[in-house]
C-alpha cells in the first residue's frame, strides 16, 4: 500500500493497547489511567517491540491537551469556586508552595540547576482534576461540601499552572534554559509583552467570546443536526486555541480553558461537554499514552532512592501539608483527610509542564522519568488512600489527645447563640444540608411560619445564614455533637437534604437514639439507594426523578383535563 499509515498505526496501537491495559487496569481496582500510561510505556522507544512514532503522538498529545482544557474550562463554576474560596484559594497556593520548595530543594541537592529544579518543584505540587473528579465519584461524594472544597483547590491549582504555562516560556532563558524571542530584548521586556498579549487575548474572551461563541452555539442548534452541533464545539475548542497561539503567543492550554469558560456561558452548555465528552476522552487517551512513551522504566532500576524520594514528596509531603492546612482553617478531621488524599497524585498538568520544561531545556531527561515514575505510582495508589480515611480517622481519635481535642475546640459557629430564640429549640425542623435543596426546603418553611435549623459544613455559608438571622451550625451532621446543637432531641422533625450519602444513616442512628419519635425526611439519589433506605425503616424517602416524574405528569394531566 503506497499510502503512509504512520497515524494510523500510532493512534491504532495507542488505543488498542490502552483499551487492553486501562480494562486490566479496572479490574485490579486501579485507575484506568495507569494502563493508559503502561500502554504508552510499551509503545515507547525505551521498551522492546513495536515503537510508534513520537512525532505524531505528540502532535494527537497537543490536540489531547486541547480538550482536556476545553472540558476543564467547560466544567469551571466562579461560584462553585467561590463557596469555598476561603479554604481553596489560601490552602492551594500555600499547600503548591512548600510542595514546590521541597521539590526544589530536593533536586538542588541532586545537583541540578535552579530552573530545573524550580520546573521539577512545580510539576509535584499540582494533583490530576482527572483522577480526583473519578474518585470522587466513585465515592458518591463529588456534590458534597468536602468534594467542593477539593474540587475548587485543585481549580485554583489549575489556574496558577495555566500561568505558569504562560510565563516559562518568556522566563526561560533568565532561569537557564532556552530563552525565546529576541536575544537583545530583556526578560523584563519579554514578560511585560507577554504579559500584555495574555492580557489582550483574555479581554477579548471575555468581552467578545462570552457573547458571540454562546450567540455561534445557538445558531447552530436551531438547525437541528446533532453533527452539526458536535463539530461547532469541537471546531471552537480546537479553533480558539489555536487561533490564540497563532495571534497572541500564548499556549494551547490557555486557548482551549477559555474557549470551555465562554461556552460556559450558553444555555447549550451542558450539552456541549456532553456531545464532545467522547471525543475528549479518546484523545485524552491518546494524551496519556504519549506521556507514558516517554517514560523510561530503567529509571527505577537505575535511581530507585530518587523515586521513592520523588513519591514520598507526592503521598506524604504535600498531602500532610494540606491536611495541617484544612485543621488550621478549623475544619474537621474528615475534610482535612479527604482533600489530602486528593491531592496525594499528580497528573494531566505535570506532564504539560515537563513536557515544556524539556522543550526549553529546563527539565533533563531523568527529571522527566522521574516526574512520570511519581505519577504512575501515586495514581495507581490513590483509591488505596480513600479506602484508608476512615480507619485512619478511628486511629486517630482514639490514639491521640491532640486530635480529639482538635476536634473538640471550642467554635462559635458549631453551636448556637445562646441569644437563639425558644422557637428554634423546641418542635423546630432540623436541615442538613443547604446547598440547591435545602435552600428551596428552607425558603418554603420560612413562607410557612415554620421555624428549623441549619446544619451546614461550609462555614462561610454558616456566617452569612446567621447575618441573615436564620438559626444554623457549623459542622459534619454525621457528628453527634453537630446534632446535638441543633436540638435534634426535640425536634419535631429531620430534615436530610445532603448530597453526602455515607452520612445519611449515621445521622440517622444519632437522631433516634436522641429523639425516637422524631419523623425523618431523606434525599435520595438512586433507585438502590432509595430502596435500601426504604426497606431499613430509614424514614421517608424522596428520589429526585421520581418526583420530577410525578409532578411532570401532574401538570400533563392537568392540562388535558384527564
């Protein structure tokens, strides 16, 4: 056959190979991602065999980068972001700090340059949004306050990587590698203009691209063709990126997040990261399985002490970093264990980073491989360190004074005012939980006379609902203590409208055993789950679909006179 097929094979042998492996991966209870980057391995110039063409994997690499951006960017929420800023902003850029200083300060004992060991520091500070968003999931905990609070750390991390991104480049040659631009031009000047250029291409964005890509997006809706629509998102994530490296200079990356961030903004949104999530997750693949080519495996023959240490700085370092962090923000316990397991891998943002460090002759070749040695281990142990928050959590409140009185501290917020009126103490309704349900379940018992209390973990909501001179109390309801604040022993009624399902039976148990006669509502997600607290005695249970059904054909049969 005359034809070159070197893109078919790459992309043939990257996908096969990583369906076999990322399915293995599954059923040894590890991430897919891992055989995704294996696969890679095998493929890759440094292992035996059939080798794919690094060129080409990295250019299917760039457009993997693209919308992996694209849908990070399309799944941004300022206001999610802003619920739990005071913990995510501070905790993230304090917890990527001292990662990075022991990052640093670990290969500048290795003997390594400055700008390598900056890039080097850097690259372990940041956790895989890929990795942390299904583990979370798989948890059934993503909607929770503790999801929220560790999806918005690592969104802020995102962020200050995307600037990273964009200021290497122009830094490159004052830090010791590569400079880029004019020789004669200083790296002041070089800054100031990229800095300018991200500017001007973040201003148009957001004045320009907020109202015509939605306004794009529309037009091409109301034709009706499902082709039609997939293409106009794909073409738009593809499109702007490179359109911003062309004019302005600055990086897929950075193309490809804002492009998601202004079709945000339409009412077709949703499924736009619907329609083009396929798309995203087979080149996403493709993405891993080009990092995993440059893996050396012989690295952990060859530097074993330096992987351990590099693994060590990822599971132990930062991760207690950031639990020291969330207690030192008044947190609980649980919160604290739950966001540095989170953060105990690196991912899809380290291997961007890398990849640039080599390119501008910052990052040598066994800083890549270790970087990549780092990321395989951590993710494949990760959902290991999920399993283990609540027998690491029992251990400590039973060995150590400390913790217990941590968690005992006195806190304003975790009772109430002692000015708190007797009608919020007495025959109230307790809520759990005031996220988009309990704030509609609190707005209609406030229309109706009926007074209850809030029982919340975001402090900051705690604050302003008591500002507002509604009753609440800060904490995790699944705590005794929390319930007990709330006057669960005579309330007239418990009120579950949390998304956190593991929660739910324990303060279930608290609530009965301080008030058996007290009447239980629950918010159910799932069938299964409704049925199993239907069939303990758990209450009453209400299934969002099924009362969305149920009122749907109430008004359908309303209005046909049915």
């Amino acid at each position: 056959m005359p034809h070159n097929l070197t893109l078919i094979n790459t992309i043939a042998a990257g996908l096969g190979l990583a369906l076999i492996l990322g399915f293995l991966a599954s059923k040894a209870r590890l991430p897919a991602l891992v055989g995704y980057l294996l696969a890679g391995v095998i493929i890759g110039p440094f292992t035996p065999g059939f080798v794919a063409d690094a060129d080409m994997a990295a250019q299917l690499a760039e457009i993997g980068v693209m919308l992996l951006m694209f849908g990070v960017g399309l799944h941004f929420s300022l206001d999610d972001l802003l619920s739990v800023r005071r913990i995510a902003l501070p905790g993230a850029v304090v917890q990527m700090v001292v990662a990075t200083l022991m990052g640093l300060g670990l290969a500048t004992w290795w003997g390594w340059g400055i700008g390598s060991a900056l890039v080097f520091g850097i690259s372990l500070s940041v956790a895989s949004t890929v990795v942390l968003l299904r583990a979370l999931e798989s948890l059934g905990i993503l909607e929770s306050f503790t999801g929220r609070i560790a999806v918005g750390w690592l969104v802020v991390e995102d962020l200050a990587m995307v600037l990273v991104l964009v200021l290497l480049p122009p830094l490159a040659g004052f830090l010791g590698g590569t400079a880029s631009g004019d020789g004669d031009t200083s790296v002041w000047q070089t800054l100031a203009m990229t800095l300018l250029r991200v500017g001007a291409f973040v201003a148009l964005m957001l004045v320009v691209g907020r109202k015509l890509f939605p306004w794009i997006l529309w037009q091409v809706s109301s034709t009706g063709s499902r082709e039609l629509f997939t293409l106009c998102v794909v073409a738009a994530a593809v499109g702007i990126a490179f359109a911003s490296a062309a004019l302005f200079g600055v990086s897929f990356a950075l193309g490809a997040f804002f492009a998601g961030m202004v079709l945000r903004e339409s009412e077709f949104s949703h499924r736009a990261a619907q329609e083009s999530l396929p798309l995203r997750d087979a080149f996403a693949v493709l993405f891993f399985v080009s990092v995993g080519m440059l893996f050396n495996p012989y690295v952990l023959i060859e530097r074993p002490l330096q992987v351990l240490a590099v693994v060590a700085i990822i599971l132990v370092g930062k991760s207690l970093a950031a639990a020291l962090l969330v207690l030192a923000l008044r947190y609980p316990l649980n919160t604290a264990l739950t966001v540095s397991a989170s953060l105990a891998q690196i991912g899809e943002f380290s291997f961007i980073l890398v990849g640039l460090g080599a390119s501008l002759g910052l990052m040598p070749p066994e800083g890549q491989s270790l970087v990549l040695a780092g990321a395989l281990i951590s993710i494949a142990l990760n959902p290991m360190l999920f399993k283990a928050i609540a027998p690491l959590q029992n251990f400590l409140r039973a060995r150590s004074a400390l913790v217990r009185r941590l968690e005992a501290r006195d806190d304003p917020l975790a009772e109430l005012p002692v000015s708190t009126e007797e009608r919020f103490l007495s025959r109230q309704v307790v809520l759990v939980g005031y996220g988009s349900v309990g704030r509609r379940i609190a707005a209609a018992l406030q229309a109706g006379g009926q007074a209850f209390v809030v029982a919340e973990q975001n402090r900051e909501l705690v604050e302003s609902l008591r500002e507002q001179g509604i009753a609440a109390v800060y904490g995790d309801a699944a705590d005794p203590a929390v319930l007990i604040q709330a006057h669960v022993a005579r309330a007239r009624m418990l009120v579950i409208a949390t998304p956190d399902v593991m929660a739910v039976l324990p303060m279930i148990e608290t609530a009965r055993a301080l008030n058996p006669t007290i009447e239980v509502v629950v918010r159910s997600h799932n069938e299964d789950e409704a049925r199993l607290l239907q069939s303990s005695g758990e209450g009453t249970v209400f299934l969002g679909d099924a009362e969305l059904a149920e009122s749907m054909a109430r008004h359908v049969l309303a209005r046909s006179g049915a």
